[in-house]
DNA sequence: CGCCGGTTTGATACTAATCAAGTTAAGTGG
DNA sequence: CCACTTAACTTGATTAGTATCAAACCGGCG
C-alpha cells in the first residue's frame, strides 16, 4: 500500500464534489457546509444542534478524506478526535496477537464514529473504501456534549443500535452455516442501503473485498468464494462483475439466512 | 420447568434477605430500601440521582425475585419495563427460527436491563440464576431520563461498555478454536468476578450449565464438556464440583485465550 | 432403589480450513 | 497496443476440528 495513502484536506470553500444531492435543499450560508449536509439529512450528530451551536461545532471541524485502506484510528491508541462518516464504508475490526482478525462493525453515512468518553480505542477503524469523515476534537464534542442533552440523546440512539447490530451479528458468527453467513452478509448490505422493502430486486457493488467479508464472517476467503459461487449457481444472487451484486430475489435470499 | 416459576414479589418492609453488606452504611430512611442499595455501591441506575429524584422513582420501583430459568423478557415483545440487577446473573439470548441459540451477554449485578428507547425487546432475558430485579415502568424511568442528563450519561457508559462487550465477544466467536473460547469464557468469568487482578488464583461457581456455556460460545455441549476435561487434564482449571471451579493460575489460563 | 436431568466419553460424519494451483482484472512500462 | 506484473479471486484435493449420534455416568430426589 501507498505509504502516503490518506489525509487530503479539503478546501472549505470546495465542497462540492463530496456533498450529496440534500445539499441543494440547504441556503443559508452561515451555517457551515460541512454540517448543512447533516442536517439536511437529519441524522449525524449535528442534527440536533441550533444554529449557534452549529456554528460553534463548525470552528472545530475539519473535513478530510481518506482513500480505501486508510488507517483511521488504531485499537488501544489514544482518541483523539471523533468524527461522522459523510460518504463511504469505515469498518471497525480487532486482532488477536497472532494475526486472526474479527470485523466487529461496519460504519456507513452518516454514522458516527468513535469510541465515546474512553481514552483508548477499543477497535481499528479503517477506511474499507474511499471515505470523507467530519472530524471534531474530542474535547470539543464531548463540551458540546456535556451542554446539550439532545446531543447525548441522539448518539445513545446510534450506540443502542450498534449494540442491536452487534448483538444480530452475534448470532450469525455463532450459529449460521458458512452458506448462511454469506446469505446474511449480502442480506445485510442490501438492506442497509435501502432500507425499506424486504423482497425484491436488489443491485448494488459490495463495499468490502472477500478478503474483508472472511474476516467479518469469521470464515476464510476460499470458503467466502466457495458459497458465493454456490449461491450464484442457485441463482439466489447474479455476480456481474468482481464487487458488481445484483440480487434477484430479496426474498429468496432471506430465507437462505437461517 | 414449573409453570409457576418466578415472580415471587417481596416485602417492602423484609428486605434484609437481598441486600448486600453495603446496606448497612445507608440509615436515611426517607429513602426506599431499594435505592439505598445502588446509591450505597454507587452504581446502577440510582446513583446519579438526588433524594427528591430518588424518592421519586422509588414510588415506581418494585422489587421482584425470580428464580433460575424465569423468562424475564421476550425478544420481538413489547417492552413493559426495564430494570436493575440487584442479585444473580441475567442471560441475554437470541434465537433463529429453526431453534438454534446464541446467548449475547449476561449482566451481572448492578447491570441495567433493557432495551432503552425501544418499543420491543431485541433480545430475550432470562434469569441464568435466582435473581432479584429493581423493576420501573417504563414511561417512569423515561420520564426520569428525559429531566436528567447525568442519568441518560449514565446509562450510556454502561451502553458504550455493553459494545465493547459484545464486540470482545464476537472475536471469540468468529476466530477462536473451541479451546480457546473455553478458556476466554472461564477468563471472563473469573475476571468479571473481581475486576482487580489478572494473575493469581481464582475460585468461583459457574453461573451457567454446560448448556448455556455452549450457546453462549456458539459451541455443543459436548464440546464445552470434552474441552473443559481437557484444560482440566492439563491442570489449566481444577473442577472441584459440576460447577465448582479453581484457576489456580489465571496468567496460564489467560495464555490459553489466543 | 430407580428415575431423571445434567454431564462425560466414545465413534463416526461432515463442514470448513489448509495447502496448492490456476484464473481474472487492473494496472505498468516498453 | 501489448507483454508483463501483481493482487484479488476461484477452484480443487486433502486434512483438521467440531458436530452428530450413541452410550454411559453421576448426583439428587421421590
């Protein structure tokens, strides 16, 4: 890898390229760019903040982008600031001494990010593709934490549902069959990129390598590539190219999740 | 199991049975019985909590025993309360439709209970030993949240550490041989039951059966049982009794957890 | 005593890991 | 544009680890 992978600033004034179709519905120049895109979308940690307060937030962020593979914070290093995912796929991971990795979460837009009030990551958080992150000092965040309950309110609702997450995928690495594994897997990503409707026709590029999706699944990349192969000779998924998923059947795919 | 398990209410007034030694510092007796407890240990849902709040609350509270095996809460149902963990150990399992079952974390006294926010549980509770709960209503405890931060900061570090848990967790589960998932469970365990230090010797009663064991390391039982025999062939734990356990070594077991 | 649930131990089957080889896709430089 | 390189991926053969099936054991209790 590119030892000078990662770390472009973006010019403020330049944001265009990054910003998502919500920000057209946004006007109002004195609340910062970075967090018009947030609150457009009502969801992110500035969701909940008022102008003044977004104002405050917005001296302190800085937007920065990362290319895939990116080193974003490291399991038992110092936190130093937090940060929102605006565009891209953070996955979170640990390894044991001698080498084994565990995905332990997956960080989409506009996730927050960051292990909240400890000194040390628990996690590696690494860029799984091209990313933008809103970064803030950790001091700041939690001042404004500490200032406005709806603050803390709004990034409990987040941590509840990492912990449901978490906990969902607990099952799958304990009980499911490797073919089930990669059913839930590509369940999972399909769903969370649209959330709304369980059945039906499903296309979408995986945001993770195979190499990725083991370690997630807790299986090797050989049997990764084995039970996709199975799956696409059922015809429950249709691999049009290396990352390109297309599913046929949402339905289908569900009932082979276990 | 009997049909009429659990739900023995207590005696506000006989309480002396279920409190721990710390009882004995708390003489206010404006303040319930049930409260003194956790404000005594400074832990649990009470502590952040001023007397008029926790009197309060204390018209809401209940205190119920329950005995091992009570379902305490049903995933998918509708969440009628939460609580705390006063006694005993609480076991926190999902299961896919066929019948397979993961046990996703077990709280111990004085852990709160419940999935916060939420209209339905994610998981299902039940009592992995005779317990005694600090039950409030939900739209109660709520209410309380809602007027006071510190106590919705509270609940989150105790959200944020369940992450952490449960993130641990899914590295045994994903990565770790059998052996070695036998080992990290009696590590956590020993290491749950006194947090100080991490060499030394231990002894301590499992609060799980071989079965629990097994779904909570996504194992059989047969193996939880051949794999336990073999640590114990080699010294690693002495079985004194079905569920009697001596580390004698807690750096030799922590060696065994990969 | 004999039953019963929980547990241990043994024999065999099967799933997924490992080891190995080949294929595809995306560059990279001539 | 094409040979060459490389990383990512796929497929095959074999092995290892755990599940499954089966039987015996143990402690508590009617």
């Amino acid at each position: 890898m590119d030892i000078r992978a990662g770390i472009t600033e973006l010019d403020p004034g330049n944001l265009s390229g990054i910003m998502d179709a919500s920000r057209k519905d946004i006007h109002n120049s004195d609340i910062p760019v970075l967090c018009q895109s947030c609150e457009a979308r009502h969801k992110g940690m500035c969701g909940v903040l008022n102008s003044s307060e977004l104002l405050a937030l917005a001296r302190s962020t800085r937007m920065v982008r990362h290319e895939a593979g990116t080193e974003l914070a490291a399991e038992a290093m110092p936190v130093e600031s937090y940060a929102n995912v605006m565009r891209g796929v953070v996955k979170l991971s640990k390894v044991l001494e001698d080498g084994r990795q565990q995905i332990v979460g997956l960080q989409f837009a506009p996730d927050f990010l960051g292990r909240l009030f400890s000194k040390e990551n628990a996690v590696t958080a690494e860029a799984a593709s091209d990313v933008d992150l809103c970064r803030v000092p950790k001091p700041a965040l939690e001042r404004l934490i500490a200032e406005n309950p709806a603050l803390e309110h709004r990034l409990m609702q987040q941590t509840l549902r990492e912990l449901d997450e978490a906990r969902e995928w607990m099952v799958t690495l304990g009980r499911k069959t490797a073919s089930e594994k990669i059913a839930s897997f590509l369940y999972m990503i399909a769903t969370h990129l649209d959330p709304a409707a369980t059945v039906g026709r499903r296309v979408f590029d995986l945001p993770l390598t195979r190499s990725d999706i083991a370690d997630f699944l807790g299986l090797t990349i050989e049997t990764v590539s084995r039970q996709l192969s199975k799956l696409r000779a059922e015809r429950i998924v249709v691999i049009t190219g290396i990352r390109h998923i297309e599913i046929p059947d949402l339905g289908a795919l569900k009932k082979r999740c276990g």
